[in-house]
C-alpha cells in the first residue's frame, strides 16, 4: 500500500485548529496577511491558504462579502472571483506544476461546505495518485503526520538511560 503523507491535517484531525470567534473568511479580511497565509487581494474577493489543505497549495478564493447564496453574489464579486481564478491557476502552476485541478464550490453544508454561510472557492492542485478516495479505490492511505515529527515526538518521550548505562545517545 502506498502512503500519502499530509501532517497539516494532524492539527484538524484532532480537533486543535485555532478558530476565531466568528466567521473565519470574515476574520481574514482586516487580518495581518502574514499571520492568515492572505496571498492576494483584490477588490471584492482574497485568496488564503486553505489551513487544512488536501493537497499542497490548495487555495481558497474568497469574497470579503459574507455571503453564502452564489446566486447572490453581485456581477462585480462573480466577475472578480473568475477572474482570480484564473490568476491563481497561473500562479499555482509556476510553483508546483501540477497535472490537474479541481475547482468547485461547496455551496451549502448538504454539499460539504465547512463555512456555508461564507461562499468560498476552492483550488486543488492535483498529480496522478495524489488521492482519491484513498484507501477503497486507489490503495493509498492518507499519513497525517510526517515520520520526522513521530520520529522526534518518540525521541523526546524516550527515557533517557542512566550514566551509568555505558551508552551516550545519538542525534
């Protein structure tokens, strides 16, 4: 079986994301961009990082408007979220080169949306193999937390021997 590692969902799985109080999309908007992973602006949506991403660089496209109905959405918002989609793909492609994308909207917590009531856009750069419905249909089992951080995790947990053990420990 084949391993995807992915240790920035550990955090999630767990369930120790830090969450503002409120609207998460709304809290990014006067939010420090550095401190929110905001990596552009434009005048009616943002793009950010998706925290818990599926797979390395998936973004999220998100209108300052809090709105959850797309049909909603003003001309100018829509226009403005196409257009940054398109910007994003470019972007996402210098960087990592992917095969593929999905692109889509979750709209309404029936269809997935985690935030349904703030509309947002997802990027997901996609390879061959990468995931998709894992361990049932393409023997892959998703990691979520990197062999190097077990490994560290496991050493700083290791009673230490005594002096007296005639071993010294190894970095």
């Amino acid at each position: 079986m084949d391993h995807l590692w992915t240790p920035w969902r550990m955090a999630y799985l767990r369930g120790e994301s830090d969450k503002p109080d409120g609207c998460i999309f709304c809290h990014k908007i006067s939010a420090d961009d550095d401190a929110e992973f905001v990596v552009f602006r434009s005048e009616h949506v943002y793009v950010t990082l998706n925290r818990f991403p599926y797979n390395n660089g998936h973004l999220l496209i998100v209108p300052y408007a809090h709105i959850g109905e797309f049909t909603a959405l003003p001309l100018e918002t829509l226009t403005d979220l196409m257009r940054t989609t398109q910007e994003a793909i470019v972007a996402l492609r210098a960087v990592y080169n992917p095969a593929a994308f999905n692109v889509g909207l979750n709209l309404g917590a029936a269809a997935g949306a985690g935030v349904a009531e703030h509309l947002h856009l997802h990027i997901v750069p996609r390879w061959p193999g990468d995931a998709s419905y894992l361990s049932v249909i393409a023997g892959t089992r998703v990691i979520p937390d990197l062999l190097e951080d077990t490994y560290r995790s496991l050493r700083a947990a290791w009673p230490p021997r005594g002096a007296d053990s005639g071993g010294a420990a190894t970095g």
